[in-house]
C-alpha cells in the first residue's frame, strides 16, 4: 500500500466503521440519539425516507465520504506540521471538522435540524469524533511514514 489516495481512503473506511459501529453499540445500551448515518441520509432524502433501507444506505456512504474527507484533513496536517503528535492532530482535525459542518453547515443547509435541541447527540458525536479521530491519526502517521515522498 504504497498509494496516499489509498491509504486515506482506508483510513477514512476505518473512521466511518468506528464511528457507525461505536453509535450502534450506544443505541443498543439504551442511549437516545439520532445515528450519523441518519443524519447523513437527511442530506440526499426527505424525511419519510431516512430510516428507510435506502436511507440506511446513502446514510452510511455519506458517513464514508464525511470520514474520507476527514482523513484528507489529518493527512494535509500532518504535511504541513509533521507527523509529531498525530493523535492529538487527528482528535483536532476531525473535531475541528466537526464543529464547521455540524455548527455551521447543517444549520445553515437546515440538516436534521432536530439534533440542535439533541444535547446528547452532539456530545456522542464529539466523543466519537475524538475516538475515530485519534484512531485515524495514528494510522495515518504509521502507514504514511513508510513511504519517503
């Protein structure tokens, strides 16, 4: 694996399986909140449709392509500052990503507008951001640093 497009792309693949995989696991210990993939299926379909099997579908695709863009952001910060402390670089990027599009963007676009009065929601996902994003860091920095560019 020789390839950053790859290596990123399965970085983000790993970040989109932690984050679906940890929020499954909460809602079955009885947690209340509204799954990222939903969230994610809210950007494509109306509402009748985000819990549908389409809906579960284009949810997690859009969860992927949310983690592979995140994965592009450790991987330029770890270009620009080195691949020292990749763990915290990687919790900041992803929860520095965060902030922008669920802050800014899904307000501003009125995506699932009901987790803004979801407390709980928004802190499972900045708990799950940190995880994925400390996991995606450490991966990126031992898979990229094989390769001298």
């Amino acid at each position: 694996m020789n390839d950053s497009v790859v290596k990123i792309t399965v970085a983000g693949f790993i970040g989109a399986v932690i984050m679906n995989l940890f929020v499954y696991l909460v809602v079955l210990l009885g947690v209340n909140i509204t799954f990222p993939w939903q969230i994610a299926a809210d950007i494509f379909l109306a509402t009748q449709y985000i819990t549908s099997i389409l809906g579960t579908i284009l949810g997690l695709i859009g969860t992927l392509a949310l983690n592979i863009a995140g994965a592009i952001l450790v991987y330029m910060i770890f270009k620009f500052t080195g691949y020292d402390y990749a763990t915290l670089k990687g919790v900041l990027a992803l929860n520095g990503f965060s902030f922008i599009s669920m802050g800014l963007f899904m307000p501003l676009l009125r995506i699932a507008p009901q987790v803004q009065n979801q407390p709980l929601t928004n802190i499972m996902a900045l708990v799950t951001l940190t995880i994925t994003g400390a996991v995606m860091g450490l991966f990126l920095r031992r898979f990229m640093n094989m390769v001298k560019e």
